[in-house]
C-alpha cells in the first residue's frame, strides 16, 4: 500500500473520540493551568515596585552599586590604589540571628566608566572580587580574568582604566610603576562624556534550605562590601567636584540605616566607598522566565502518554502490526501509527503552547510581575521546541505500546520513563545531583528545549533542574529523546516472537 493511502488510513482509524477527548484535555491543561498561573501572580510592593533594568539588548540585568563619579570625556583615564577590601553578611546561616564581616565571592570594589547613572546603561569597570581577584567586566554578560591576587594595606592593588574614544582599556599594577594590561573592549553606546569613578557593589549571598527528599529552595541574604582607595588621580575628567550616589537605589535595609551607609567618605587622602548591590546579567529582582507559564505541561504529558500507550497496544494481529505479521508490512504500519501519533501530538501542543505562553506573559506583565524579556525567535524556539518534546513522548509511549502488547502496562511504564523523572526532577524534591542525572538519562530530557535561563561563570546562582535549569542543552536534550524514541521504534518494528496478543485496553 503506498505510503500516503497508509497514513490516511491509520489517521481515520487513530481519529477516535476517546483519543480526540484525551487531546482536546492535554491542550486545555496547558491553557488553563498557564492562565490560572498569570493571572494569580501580581507584583505587591509597598509603594511603587522596584524593577530590574533593562540593558540595551533588552535582558533584564542587575544594575546597582554606590558611585563616585564625575564627567570623562572622549579620551582621558582614572587610576587609583585599592588599599583594602571588607565586607558584611547579615544573617548568616544556620540560625540567621548572627551579622558577621566577610564578602561573597563577587562583591566588588572598584572603577568604572559608564553611560551616566541611569541602570541598565554601558560601562566598562576594573575593580577587585571578593574570592576571584581582579576582573574586568562590561555590558553586563563579559568578564575578563586578571590576577588571582587579593589585597591588603601591604599588598594593594593599582587599578587604571583608560578611555580612547569607544575603546576601554583596563590594566592593573601591585607597585604603580609596572602595569599589565588585563583587557580592552569597545562600548559602542558610549557617550561623548561618560562618566568615571569609584564603585562598590555586593550581590546578595545565597544560601540553599534543604527541603523533600534532599531538594534546596534558594534563600538571599543581605551583604555590603566596602573598598578603601588613594592616590585617586584622572585625566581628561571634568573640573569641579565629584558626585556621590546610588545607581539604582540604596540604603533601604536596617543594617544601613542604623550601622553603615552605603555610601562614599573621604577622610585623611583616603576615600572609602561601600555599597551593596550587583552590576552583572541577571536581575536581583528575580524577572519570571516564559517557560513558568508551562506549569500545565506536566498534566498534558501524562494525558499524551497514556493515550498514546494504549493506541500502541491495540491487537495488531489483523492489521499488520501483530508478532508474527511480515517484517516490511509490520515496519510500515508502525511507522505510519507513529507519523499519526506524533504529528497528531505535535499540533496539539503547538496549539497549546502557541496560546499560553504568548497570553501568560502578557498577563504577568499586565498585573506588574517582571518577565525576562526574549527575542521572538526564542520564543518561537520554546512553543515549537516543547510542542516536538511532547510530540516525541507520545511517539515513545506508542512505541512501547506495540512492544509491550498490554495497554495499562505500557503506560505505566512510560509514565515512570519520562512524566515521574520530568516532574520531580523540576521540583525542589531531591537532591540537586539526583534530578540533574534524572534529566541527563530519561526522555524527560528533551524538555531542555524550554529552557531560557542562561548559566554565568560570574554570577552566583542554583544552577539546578528546580530553578529552571537543564544540565543538558536543548539539542542535547532533545537528542537524548530521540534516541529512546527510535529504539523503541526498532524494537517494535523487529517484534518476531509469536503469542497470543492480549488487549488490557
């Protein structure tokens, strides 16, 4: 029979109320689950609620520090010396009733060149780490590595950032005569006169609370780092005096209010700035990421799956798909079944997908609540990328379907295959290890191509399947599955035992 009178023949016999019902069900899950999400998330803040900024690619970034700055323009520099570096975490664990001194490992100290003070704006600074050494970083999502040293009253550390036009240059100097380049970037945005000066940021430290079987939920404690500079000299800035403030807001916290500002003072040639705070690619405010307007996908998986399980173990002794039918008929017929049942479950969720999470963002943004911005072809990325994923999930449980002979069975097994690895691995529930190998081993797998979070080597973070990330990428991911799915498909197509076959339909 040619192949296209084969699949319109397996369509009319897949296209069965029972199996239309099931997704019809899987689509109104996704919808219905990711409407009910937006619309019952709503920002509440205390007066006017405080976003994260928005950089000029339009990703929400972290734009907060204390700034001593004045007028550069298009050609001049600033050097300093860093003669110390200090910090304070309050309320450390385990009984959060302690304040103690220390710095996270990005707390930063330093100088920066930047697009004014508006947050989200370019720069290009040069400034000491807490447990990294000294960096240079720009536009938020680049850092560059320069010596591991750290610093102290007899080992200070020389910071110099020269401007030429577009063009930053960052160097660094343990004595002030010898100086090693540690990087040059080009700031095209940047302003005929910019801004230059001192800076001091501290990220929020973070801690992980055990919770299920091992899982971690994130908890953020409030830190604040402070840098002692001399010998402050520029050139090429503007005459008159320097300007102190916060970039994006400060001294909120009890701990600034009654026992250190952030802030900057100068006293005796020395000028100490502290300041909390991030300047780096993710937002402090935590911005929602499109994929949480999924959280119906799991419900619509196991609908797919079982659905799809029980059509694979249909009595396929008449129809060419059965143990003891011809190799070629019985591999056509189950490839045919195959094409119905994914293409049927990839429209599905296409569909699905297409509406709730364009609709869910909207609403979220609707009702105050950041959502990490993405270009429209992620976007389209993620509804295509999720609607294959359970596409091949259903071709999956078809398969094991044809091979198993036994309806419920089946299903089972493919509930345990990817639906159980899928939903608590995404959960905090157990150990971060665990669920990251539950998604680097299982089908659930291919559901790496939601993801939209990106992982950076200069931002602390739970890099973990319940905060939204998968260990494989997408195309990893997705090729995990793709190989379950197609042996599967083998097995059943080179199925030659020969028994009774029995319908647990």
């Amino acid at each position: 029979m040619p192949l296209k009178e084969l699949l319109r023949r397996e369509w009319g016999a897949f296209r069965r109320p029972g199996r239309l019902i099931a997704l019809a069900a899987a689509a109104l899950a996704v919808i219905a689950a990711g409407l009910l999400y937006a619309s019952g998330n709503h920002a509440s803040c205390a007066g006017p609620c405080r976003h994260d900024p928005t950089s000029a690619d339009g990703s929400v970034v972290g734009d907060r520090f204390w700034f001593l700055h004045r007028g550069l323009g298009r050609n001049g520099a600033i050097t300093v010396r860093l003669t110390a570096m200090t910090g304070t975490i309050t309320y450390p664990p385990p009984h959060h009733d302690k304040i103690v001194p220390g710095l996270v490992p990005w707390a930063k100290a330093g100088i920066i060149i930047k697009d004014g003070v508006r947050p989200g704006s370019s720069y290009a600074a040069l400034a000491m780490t807490g447990h990294h050494g000294v960096r240079m970083q720009y536009d938020y999502r680049h850092d560059i590595a320069g010596s591991p040293d750290g610093v102290s009253p007899r080992s200070p550390r020389w910071l110099r950032l020269t401007r030429s036009g577009a063009t930053v240059t960052g160097a660094e100097s343990a004595d002030g005569l010898h100086w090693r380049t540690v990087g040059s970037v080009e700031l095209p945005n940047l302003p005929d006169t910019a801004q230059v000066g001192l800076f001091a940021a501290s990220p929020g430290d973070l801690t992980l609370r055990k919770v299920g079987l091992g899982g971690a939920v994130e908890e953020i404690r409030f830190t604040q780092a402070t840098g002692v500079f001399d010998h402050v000299t520029t050139a090429g800035a503007a005459a008159g005096a320097w300007r102190s403030e916060a970039v994006g807001g400060m001294n909120q916290t009890d701990w600034e209010k009654y026992h250190n500002a952030s802030g900057a003072i100068e006293k005796g040639g020395a000028i100490t700035v502290s300041g909390t705070g991030d300047i780096g690619p993710s937002g402090e405010e935590g911005a929602t990421t499109v994929d949480k307007t999924l959280p119906g996908l799991v419900i619509a998986l196991i609908i797919v799956l079982m659905m799809a399980a029980r059509y694979g173990a249909k009595d396929g002794t008449r129809d060419g798909t059965g143990p003891d039918a011809a190799p070629g008929r019985r591999r056509a017929v189950v490839i045919a079944r195959a094409v119905v049942v994914g293409g049927a479950t990839f429209v599905t969720g296409l569909a699905a997908v297409g509406i709730a999470l364009p609709v869910g963002v909207a609403i979220l943004r609707h009702n105050g609540v950041p959502v990490q911005p993405v270009s429209a072809l992620t976007a389209v990325r993620v509804v295509v990328g999720v609607a294959a994923a359970l596409a091949m999930c259903g071709v999956l449980a078809y398969g094991l379907g044809a091979v198993v002979r036994r309806g419920w069975a089946a299903a089972v097994l493919a509930l345990t295959l990817v639906a159980v690895p899928y939903a608590v691995a995404t959960m905090p529930l157990l150990p971060d290890a665990v669920a990251r190998w539950l998604l680097r081993l299982t089908p659930a797998a291919g559901f790496a191509v939601q993801q939209t979070r990106i992982e950076y080597p200069q931002v602390v973070a739970h890099y973990a399947p319940s905060a939204g990330y998968f260990p494989l990428p997408l195309w990893a991911g997705f090729a995990v599955l793709c190989a379950y799915v197609l042996a599967v498909l083998w097995r059943a197509t080179t199925r030659t035992r020969s028994h009774r076959p029995t319908n647990w339909r």
